[in-house]
C-alpha cells in the first residue's frame, strides 16, 4: 500500500466502522488529473451491503476528506461492497478465502508467470499457497499487486 493509500486507510477506516461497516480495502488511482477513490464496505454476512449502507459511509467519509484535504486536485469517490469478485487486499482477506478459486497478478515474474488462477490452499507466514491445478506455488504476498475471487456459480 502507497503512503497516499496508508493515509487514506487511516482516515477512512475510523469512520467506516462508526457506521456498523468493516473497511473491506480500498483503491486510490490516479490517471493524469483525474483520480479515483473506490472504497469497498463489509457488513456481516446475515445484513450484507445495502445502498444505504453505501450513502451513509460516502457522505461522512466526503465530510471527512473535505476536512482534512489528503487528495489534491479533483478526484471521484466511490462506495460500494466487494462483490462476488472481491478483490483480497490484506494477508487476512486470503485467510478467509481459503478454498476459494482467485485470479492473481504479481508485480513481477514469479517462475516465469505474472498471472495465476487457482484455489488458496492456505497461509504460511506471509505468502500465499496457490493451487493451480495439481501444482502449489508459495506467492510472497508483497509480489501480488491484485488478486480477486473468481465467483462460481
């Protein structure tokens, strides 16, 4: 995570959680001028994410960026929950997907690949054991720049 998304994180995260919510993760993009701030909420499984859930935590977390001014320039915010695609952000985000099948990309080559799909088989410290097929590979959790689950249906 970036000193921006750090910062951001620490923010947003207080506020989130004064609305009944969890800070699922969050991404800060940037494409010449124009940014973009997609934040992802979580509730427990029985109440799930509702549009009210999203209003409620864009409206105070606007108040607060308008407040303490951490984004210069003008930028998009966007609230909603993961989804059935989730992406996974955090060592514990993978801990509670395991069985499940994901679609990873690294930052760089790992074994000749930047891109793997299969199922997370578990944790070993701070890497991730993917399944892909009948071979494990151990991933370093700091080489995966974007990981989401892929829904099955």
């Amino acid at each position: 995570m970036s000193s921006v998304q750090e910062k951001l994180h620490d923010l947003i995260a207080p506020v989130v959680e004064a609305l009944d919510c969890e800070l699922w993760g969050l991404e800060y993009i940037t494409q010449g001028r124009q940014a973009t701030l997609r934040i992802f909420i979580e509730k427990d499984a029985e109440k799930g994410v509702g549009l009210k859930d999203c209003e409620k935590v864009s409206r105070q977390v606007s108040s607060v960026l308008d407040v303490e001014d951490p984004i210069t320039g003008h930028y998009t915010l966007e609230v909603s929950s993961p989804g059935m695609d989730r992406p996974l952000f955090t060592l514990d985000h993978y801990t509670r997907s395991i069985g499940q099948q994901v679609a990873v990309k690294l930052s760089r080559k790992f074994e000749d690949r930047k891109k793997f799909t299969g199922v997370i088989a578990s944790i070993e410290g701070d890497e991730v054991v993917l399944r892909v097929d009948e071979e494990e590979y151990l991933l370093p959790i700091e080489l995966i720049e974007k990981a989401n689950i892929v829904p099955t249906f």
